[in-house]
C-alpha cells in the first residue's frame, strides 16, 4: 500500500527557548535539567525522493555528531526535510539534545511493517521500535478514509497498548486537517504559535466528527518544524519519568501521562478562548474544551515538568471522601483507569490566593483489533467540572453563582465528542474547590486516562484578603485557619503551618 503523502520542505527556524518555557525550565533545575538522554526515538518521514527512498537526516551534520540513524525503511540517501526536522527535535535548535539513537522510517514503511497496515495483514501492530517511547510525523497524507481510518486505529491500539505518544503536524496554512495523522485520538497534533495551519475537525468520513484539531502549538516557521518541539519536550518528559525516584511510579511514564501535563501546562494568547458563555445561565459551561486555532496553547516543558515530577495524587471515588480529605498540591497529575460503566472520581484543591488554573483531561481511544476495519469503536464521554467547597458542602459555580469567584474560563467541560476535557479558569478566588470527573455514558471499553492540573498564583504572595497589601488582617486570616488547610496556605503544601507564617512575613507590606 502506499499512500499518498504531501510534504512541506524549507528551512527550519530555531525553536525559542523562553517561549516554550524551557530558559525557566533550566533555570529551575540546572544541572539536573533533562536533555533526552536513554530515550530511542522514532521520526517518520515522507519519501522525499522520485528515484528511490530519502527519509535520512544527514549523517554528517554537525548537529548530529555522536547520534546514530538506524534505518528501518531499507537504503536512503539524505533528506532535507528530514535533516531540519532532526534539527528542532534533537540537534542544536531541539531541547532533546541528549537523545543518541534515532530510528528512522519511511513513511509508507512505518504504515505497512510498524502499524502492519496493507496488503491483506491482520497481524497487530509491532512493539515500540527498539523500545522508543516517541513518535515524530513531521508529515501529512491520505490514502481515503476507509484506510485512513484503519492506519489511525491502529496507531491507537498501539499508543494504549504501549504507553506511546506519536506527535503529528497538521498543514501549513488555513485549510482542511489532514487525516493522517493529525486525525488520531491519543496522540497530539501540533500547530503553530502563529496560527498559521489548518485546524477544525477531521475530514469527511474520519472517525470522531466535530472533534478540536490541533492540541499545542509551538513555535516554527512551518509546522513540520513546530512539530519536533512538542516531541522534543515529551521526550524529555519520558527520560526524567524512567529515573529514580521518578520512574518508582509506572504511570508517570505512560503515554497519556505525558500527553496530559503537555496539554495541563500549555501556555494562553491574550486572545485564547473555548468559547464559553461569560455571562448568562450557562457562564463557565464549555461545550468545545479548547480555542479552536490553538488547542490548549503553547507547549511550556518548564510547567508540563512541574506537573509530572510532583507526586501522582489520588482522588476519591465518592465527592464526600474528597471534601473531608486533604489538598491536593498545587501541579499535580493522576493515571486512572476509567471503567467501562460508570465512574467518578474528585479530588479537593485549596487555593491559597486569587490564581489562574489549568486543569486537562485526556483519555485513550480503545479499539480492539477487530475494530481495525470494522465498526467504530466506541469513545468515552467523560465531563470535568469544578466547584467550591463551603462549610462542608458544594457550591456549583455555573451561571451567577460564579461571579465574584473567578473572573472569566470554563468550570465545566463537556464535550460530546473530543477525548479531552479543559478548564481554563482566570482569577479564581483563594478557597477550597472540588475538582471532578464523571463518566456520561456506560457503553464501550475501558480505557486509561489522565487529570492534570497546574495553579498560578497571580495575588500578591501572602495577600489573603486581597486588598493588595500584606499586614496584620491577612495575618489574623492565616492565624485563624492555623493547622487547617485552603487560605493561609501559601506553600500549597495542603496546611497552615509555620511554612506559611514565614512567607507571609517575608511579604509584609
């Protein structure tokens, strides 16, 4: 089989370190900072060549010195496109610096020998490529929707299978998404920070009608080299997660993992939005979960690293278990397996001070293998809402009830139709919240899933009445919640304690 693939080839233009949050990044850890070291890659390339195979990054750039290209395509000469690409993913332009062994695929030979589509076989996809974790699709193509549709099961079989992200551009200016592989459920389809690629739904006849393409964007002059950014951060998501004490958790190294503190700590434009009413019955309800140009924003490695090295935090399967438990910290993740009935899950989060937060969803398509090129497989329809917690009880933030609480977003996502969920919430009030997530229908599989979330403080530190000053009366405010948690708690260590008192002295104002 082959299919029929365009390609973009220019010039790649450096990635920006400070806009992917990577200068904050180094800055934070130093020497310990991540480079990719260990991790094997995949990079698919479209054939570039019309007298034989060309999907090779050139060995002899001096980008690549010490790194090895094992071809799994058969003989290729060197390719442009590749090369630049190898550039913004693991070479001077790239934050996956360390990464040594690149394994490199045809695209047509990534479809047919790796996804095991084409030419009547019925066997599942191979395991992860000398045991890669990351998947980059610098490239965009179709072979009609039927067989598209069957390449992108697949791959999902084999993300969920294997905990495996595969990243995939879309097009290059305003137009239609390509369905391969832009169209897939439980990888991530990257776009560019100046908005300059297609976006929307799939096409006609691709599974999942009316879902949000892409999720991130990064920035590039094309979004064949926006795309390796995304896939160098995730890459250094996979390495720091499968080493001590990180890797003690398995979870943390999960595909969905990965993908969820991408999507949870991607930076907002001025003029991001998923469309919620901001005023009326329905503010804060969000029916399409993320702006629909951008997805969930700019990839920042520095925020999605703050998520993922916390601890996994364990929610509670009934919303009074959460209420009476303790906080949750600050940027903090959880795996879960959501059942193929019914399923809730909560988790109580204290706000120390007016904030900014993000909190992503995501869960993995599921077919089974007799959905390749069968019936279509069923997708979860999972909802994320928060809502306050006072004197022991829930106060929905939907309509009025949530003016003067936050200042505009979503405490609601509800999506019939996309296999994530967001809240974007600005200038949430300091109090204690109630973070959940409800399964909606009980039909289909199983399936993994991630919550991620990340809270920005935007008060003055230590500032627990909000009149813009730190003095005695946020003082007497801290004092009185003393040994409990939610305001007062300016270390977002789930008490007030003496750790909060010298902060907030530290501020007197």
């Amino acid at each position: 089989m082959r299919t029929s693939l365009a390609i973009i080839l220019t010039l790649a233009a450096p990635a920006m370190a400070d806009e992917i949050g990577y200068e904050e990044l180094v800055a934070r850890l130093g020497s310990a900072v991540p480079t990719g070291a260990g991790v094997q890659v995949v990079q698919v390339e479209a054939n570039e060549s019309t007298s034989g195979l060309s999907y090779r990054p050139n060995p002899a750039e001096a980008d690549f010195a010490g790194k090895s290209f094992n071809l799994f395509s058969g003989g290729s000469i060197t390719s442009g496109h590749a090369t630049f690409v190898g550039r913004n993913f693991y070479g001077s332009s790239g934050v996956a610096k360390g990464v040594t062994q690149i394994n490199c695929f045809d695209a047509n030979g990534w479809i047919s020998s790796y996804l095991r589509y084409g030419g009547g076989q019925s066997a599942l996809p191979l395991a992860p490529t000398n045991g890669s974790r990351l998947f980059n699709c610098s490239w965009i193509g179709s072979a009609g929707a039927a067989a598209d549709n069957e390449i992108l099961r697949r791959a999902d079989y084999a993300m969920q299978r294997d905990g495996t992200l595969v990243i995939a551009g879309l097009n290059n200016g305003v137009g239609a998404v390509p369905a391969l592989m832009a169209c897939q459920f439980n990888g991530i389809s990257v776009g560019l920070t100046n908005g300059n690629h297609s976006f929307g739904a799939p096409p006609a006849g691709i599974d999942g009608s009316g879902r949000q393409k892409p999720e991130l964007v990064a920035p590039g002059e094309f979004t064949s080299f926006s795309t390796p950014v995304v896939g160098g951060c995730a890459t250094l998501l996979y390495q720091f997660s499968n080493e001590l004490p990180y890797s003690l958790n398995v979870n943390r190294r999960s595909g969905v993992a990965v993908k969820a503190s991408l999507l949870a700590g991607a930076t907002h434009g001025a003029t991001w939005s998923n469309g919620a009413p901001q005023t009326g019955a329905s503010r804060g309800v969000a029916t399409t979960p993320i702006d629909p140009i951008v997805g969930f924003g700019t990839v920042n490695i520095d925020r999605a690293h703050r998520i993922l090295s916390a601890d996994e935090a364990i929610g509670q399967s009934t919303a009074a278990a959460a209420i009476s438990g303790p906080s949750v910290a600050l940027a903090a993740w959880e795996y879960e397996v959501i059942s193929s009935t019914t399923f809730e899950r909560h988790w109580r989060l204290d706000v120390p001070a007016t904030a900014d937060v993000r909190i992503a969803l995501t869960w993995n398509r599921n077919p089974s293998s007799s959905q390749f090129s069968g019936s279509v497989p069923i997708l979860q329809n999972n909802d994320l809402k928060l809502q306050r917690i006072v004197n022991g009880q829930l106060v929905p933030l939907v309509g009025d009830a949530g003016i003067g609480v936050f200042g505009s977003g979503n405490v609601v996502s509800q999506s019939a139709v996309d296999n994530v969920e967001h809240l974007s919430i600005d200038d949430l009030d300091a109090g204690s919240y109630l973070i959940s997530v409800n399964r909606v229908t009980t039909t289909g599989f199983a399936s993994i899933a991630t919550l991620a979330w990340i809270v920005e403080v935007t008060a003055v530190p230590g500032d627990l009445n909000g009149d813009g000053s730190v003095d005695g009366a946020d003082l007497g405010l801290l004092l009185s919640n003393w040994g409990g948690s939610g305001i007062g708690d300016l270390s977002g260590d789930g008490l007030v304690d003496g750790a909060d008192l010298g902060l907030l002295l530290s501020a007197w104002s």
